[in-house]
C-alpha cells in the first residue's frame, strides 16, 4: 500500500546568524539576557505554508514552481528529511529519491564499490546490495571501468552511474526534482525506457519541475505551488496519454515525438525533455 | 505536582523516541559497517600504507617517549612501556572517536539532506572506522607486551570486555557530541582542548598512584576508571569493581542523555545542515 497523506504542513527554516550558531554567545547572552535585550528571536523562514494533499496509487503529482517556491523542500519532507513543524505528512511505501542521483557516491571508490554504497544507504543489505551489480553494470556498458575509481570518469559516465543506481531499486514512491536525461543519445533514448519501466512499476510519482508543459504532459494531479503555499492545485488528463505499461510493450515506448521546450534548454544538466511515458496505476 | 508529571512524561518521551531511532541505526548493520569498513579500503588505496602509517608514527610515539619518560620518572622501562603503550594507544582511539563526531552529522551533509536515515547510524559509521584502526594499532600493544615480556593470562580476556564497554561509552558520548557540534559550530575546537587537557590528566603517561595527596583527582576522572577496564586486564591485573562501577554508571548517564538528546532534537538535526 502506497500514499501519502499531508494535513496542512508547515516547514520553517531557522536563519542563524553567527551569533545562534556560536556557544559562547548563546551562554553570554543567557548570562546578561533581558537587560541588553539582544536575546532577539531567530528569523524563520516558511518554505511550507499550509499544504495539504493526499496522493493514492496512480497518482502522479506535478509539483509546479518558480524556484525558491517550495518544490524541492516538499520533495525533501516526503522523503523524512524534514519533519513539518506543524501539520501531519504521513507516507507509507518504500520511497526512491532521484532528487540527488549521486547521493553517497565516493570518487575514490570504484563503480563495484559505490553501487554496494548506495545499496547499503538505501538500507538493502549486502547481499540485497550485490544483487544490483549485474543490473546496473549490463545498463550502463560501462565493462572494466566498474572496477576502477568514479573520479576516473568522465562526467556522461558518471551520471549513467548514479542513474542506474538510482534506477536499480524498485520503489512504491518515485520522488524526482526535474526530468532526468541522461548521456549522449543513443544512451538517451535506452535512459528514458529504463526509467519510464522505473515509474511504471511504482504507485505514485511526485515530480517537481519549472515546467507547466513538462507536468501536463506527465501528471494526473498538478499542484502549483508559490512562495511555499499552494496557489492552485487541480486534476487533469496527461497530455501524453497514460500508456499501459507491460513488459512486451517495451519497444513502443520512447517513440512518440519528444517534447522540447525552450525555456529549458539554457539550464545546465536539463538536456531536453521526455519521450512518452507509461505508467500503470 | 502537575508541571512534575508534565516534564517526566516530556523525558520519557525523549527517551523512548531516542531508543527507537537508535534500534533503528542498530538493525542497519550493513549499512554503517559496510560504510565504515570502505572508509579504511579507501586509505589503503590512497596509501599502500594505509592505516599502518598511522600506527608506524604511534609505534614511534611509544618507542621513544616510552623509554623518555622512563628515565624521567625514573621507572623500570619493562614496567612502564606496556602500561603506556595500552594507555597511549586506548586514548588514540577514543580520542580520535570524539575528535570524529564533532563532524558526526556535518561530514555526511550531502546523505542527510537527501535520505532519512537513523542519526546514530553516521556514528556508528565512524566507530566501525576508528575500531579498524585500532586493530591496527592493537599491533603495537601486542609488540610491546611480548617484547617486555608480559603473558597472556586468563584474566587478560577481560579485556575484550572492558573494551566493548568503552565501545559503547564512546559511541554513547559521540551521540552527544555530534548533536551539540551541528548546533554550535564554534563546539569543536573546545572539544578538541577538552580532550588535549584531558589528556594529560588522565593517567595515561604517568601512573595513577603518582599523585598521592591528589589521589581524588585520579578516582573521580571517568576516563582513567575507561582506561583501566582495558589496560589492567592486559597487564595481567584485576581491575578495580569501581572501575567497572564508573564504567556502567557512565553508560547509564550518558545513554540516558545521549536518547534523550537524540529523541529531543531528532527532527531538528537536518535543519541545522
């Protein structure tokens, strides 16, 4: 059973200034407070405001933003990173975060050695973490380079890593901040069929981007959100139909026009956007 | 009576909620030792050396300071190099165990703000690494007992288990610090002091009975009561009943506070990166 289940969250950042983040201040000021009244409160900041939803199998929401209005922090609470400060966020499913493909990764340590890394930072087991080797090294190509240190690589093949890694374990709830596209393009195309069986095997998707057309195109559910509250949110039919997604189908996939859009073009790491995606609800 | 009830239901609470999220870092086993040992790989390939590099400089530190100090404290060199090498080596690792968890949570910044995982967890990472190294180390020990001519007894086992209460001291101790070090950036180098002062007043280069008059300053030092759980055993001595006492009195106070602590600021802790 996969949701999520948010009750008007609310998730503040503190703004400490030097003086917050120094013991010594903080004792001195504990010492002559109230007579010099500098005690003054911390700044917060509201990433948060209020957000409610509640996402159920075959929902996938779009989360959509300017930056800085809220995307990532909410992408993050789902996650457990941040616990609301009021409010109630409950998530239940196994949750796979493609916000930071290269989460744990060590340049000193080879391929071999990060994908057992993220493995374990996933919280499979050893053995569970071995398991993906074969996986990933057959999707990436990257042969004897596996054995040799990630800092050797270069920066398409470091991402067809982390990609793979990321990809390599079946989750209830995909978290993904942007489109992810990775490599040249015939990697790009091999990229979008793995992650399009990637989302259809999970149950709910939450992807965060700049894009309005990006999130038509892929999502059931929009939400947009505005200096961190929610500004409107609304159902709607992806542009893309919803394709059923089954093993044998697999070739279809990938070959429906790709949808370009010039907004995105400029921003580094954003290669252009999506083929087709399926997903099953 | 009622703000009583209040602030014990507040600490049991604490307590419990930092119990759970340390079961939580425990059952990943895999994780913080897979994590720890691949921290040690990565210092042999960057060195064929390796950790050992590290313990040819502790040898040295031993070999040469051993013997110095001797002379000047005027003692029987087979006497006192064992005790000081056990001292000596036992401190290293503690203290680099602490030194670590200053930047218990800021070092792995980048996997906190990215996946929820038990906050203890990174400690244990860093005990995994710091007990490696000290299997290193041990070697030195081993060395100097057999050059000096001290046997392995039977109670000498004790101090296997001296050594696994420590264990859990630091790692207990590191919960705290870690903690303390993400909110107050300006904690670490007065860690460091701390433990520089500490060493020199526990009895690691001198020997506890040296201070005669002053003897209290020994007995009421947890560290040295830590020390000894592991050192006597080696030397083929029993240890004190009080040492163990101070040893299991400090795994109840710190635990208590380092649960609390954990279960208080749990939710704070990614907030602060």
């Amino acid at each position: 059973m996969a949701s999520v289940d948010a009750d008007r969250i609310v998730v503040e950042f503190p703004l400490y200034n030097v003086a917050h983040r120094s013991f010594k201040q903080q004792l001195l000021q504990s010492a002559t407070g109230g007579r010099i009244g500098q005690r003054g409160e911390i700044t917060v900041v509201r990433a948060l405001d209020q957000v409610s939803f509640r996402l159920k199998p075959g929902d996938r929401l779009g989360l959509w933003g300017h930056n800085g209005s809220g995307k990532t922090t909410l992408l993050r609470a789902i996650a457990g990173v941040y616990r609301p400060v009021t409010g109630r966020l409950d998530v239940t499913g196994r949750i796979a975060s493609l916000i930071d493909l290269n989460l744990g990764m060590d340049g000193e340590a080879s391929g071999i050695e990060n994908i057992r890394l993220r493995g374990v930072l996933l919280g499979l087991s050893r053995r569970e973490s071995d398991r993906l080797i074969d996986d990933v090294a057959e999707f990436t190509e990257l042969g004897d380079f596996l054995s040799m240190p990630v800092r050797t690589y270069s920066t398409g093949m470091h991402m067809r890593l982390g990609f793979a890694i990321s990809t390599a374990i079946d989750a209830d709830i995909v978290l993904m901040d942007e489109w992810l596209s990775v490599g040249d393009a015939d990697f790009q195309k091999r990229a979008q069929d793995r992650l399009t069986h990637f989302l259809a095997r999970s149950k709910i998707l939450v992807l965060a981007s700049h894009s309005e057309q990006l999130l038509k195109d892929m999502c059931t559910r929009m939400i947009h959100l505005e200096h961190g509250r929610i500004q409107a949110a609304w159902e709607q039919t992806p542009a893309q139909a919803p394709v059923a997604t089954e093993p044998g189908r697999a070739g279809e996939i990938g070959q429906a026009p790709v949808a370009t859009e010039p907004g995105r073009a400029g921003e580094p790491g954003q290669a252009p956007v999506p083929s087709s995606v399926g997903w099953a609800g | 009576m009622e703000t009583l009830t209040a602030i014990r239901w507040s600490l049991g609470l604490n307590v419990a909620r930092g119990a759970y999220e340390m079961l939580g870092a425990l059952k990943l086993r895999d994780t913080w030792a897979y994590c720890g040992w691949q921290d040690i790989r990565l210092r042999y390939r960057r060195s064929i050396l390796g950790p050992w590099w590290l313990t040819a400089s502790t040898a040295v530190t031993i070999g040469v300071l051993g013997v110095l100090w001797s002379q000047i404290f005027q003692l029987d060199i087979q006497e006192y190099l064992p005790f000081y090498a056990i001292g000596y080596v036992v401190w290293t690792w503690f203290a680099a165990q602490i030194n670590d968890a200053c930047s218990g949570f800021t070092q792995f910044e980048h996997i906190i703000k990215q996946t929820r995982l038990p906050y203890p967890t990174y400690l244990l990472r860093l005990a995994m690494r710091n007990l490696l190294i000290l299997g290193h180390h041990a070697v030195v020990v081993v060395a100097v007992l057999m050059l000096c001519h001290v046997g392995w007894h039977a109670v000498s086992w004790l101090s296997i288990v001296g050594l696994a209460l420590v264990t859990l001291v630091s790692v207990l101790l590191s919960i705290v610090v870690a903690i303390c070090c993400a909110r107050y950036r300006d904690l670490p180098p007065v860690v460091g002091s701390l433990l520089q002062v500490m060493f020199f007043l526990t009895p690691i280069l001198w020997q506890p009975g040296a201070l005669r008059s002053y003897a209290w300053v020994v007995n009421v030092n947890p560290l040295f009561h830590w020390i000894e759980v592991i050192r006597l055993p080696l030397l083929g001595r029993w240890p004190d009943a009080t040492s163990y006492g101070w040893t299991a009195g400090s795994i109840v106070v710190l635990g208590l506070s380092a649960l609390w602590l954990l279960g208080r600021q749990r939710d704070r802790i990614a907030y602060w990166m």
